[in-house]
C-alpha cells in the first residue's frame, strides 16, 4: 500500500509539472505572437520610411518645375572676394534697392 501512495505521489508531482509546463508554453506562444506582430508593425513603418526616403531623393535629383538656378551661381561663388571695395559696392547696391522698395511700396500703398 505504500508504494502505491508512492506511485500516486510521484504521479500527481509529474501531472502538477505537465500542467506548470503547458502552462509556461502558452505564455510563451502568446508572447512570441505579440513579438511577431511588433516585427510585423515594424516591417511595414521601415517600408514606409524607405518609400518616404525614395520619394525625398527623387525630388532632389529633380527640383520643382519652377525652380531654377542662378545661371550666374558660379560666377558668385567663384568671385566672392572680402576686400572693403567689393563690401563698400554691395553695401550701396542694396541700399539703393532698398530705397527702390520702399517707393514702389509706397506707391502701391497710395494706390488703394
């Protein structure tokens, strides 16, 4: 008799171990579903990002229809020179500008 007590003994401590491991293997199956699901989300923002990405570099290899550069961008950049005559002419060129803006605003103010 007392091996049989022994028997259901050891029986019932495996049948509570099956249990614990079933258990612990739908925890992990679920977790491993929310894991794959983030994957999943993840994939498609990065496809996304990459197509955004795309689509940026192709704007700037081809700028809008109505922007185009200074055909004398170059020259500017080639004769950018810091001496005070160059500075003293700039200097003048826009205050005449300036000048020119403010009577054309003016003007138009007067006008409505």
């Amino acid at each position: 008799m007392s091996s049989e007590l022994s028997l259901f003994s050891q029986f019932d401590a495996f049948d509570k171990k099956v249990v614990r491991l079933v258990d612990e293997i739908k925890a992990a199956r679920k977790r491993i579903d929310e894991l794959e699901t983030r994957i999943a989300e993840r994939d498609k923002t990065i496809q996304e990002k990459e197509s955004e990405i795309r689509e940026l570099q192709k704007k700037a290899v081809n700028p809008p229809k109505g922007f185009s550069k200074s055909t004398n961008f170059a020259k500017i950049v080639v004769n950018n020179r810091n001496d005070a005559e160059t500075t003293a002419e700039l200097k003048q060129k826009l205050g005449a500008y300036i000048e020119e803006l403010d009577r054309c605003i003016a003007y138009l103010s007067n006008l409505s």
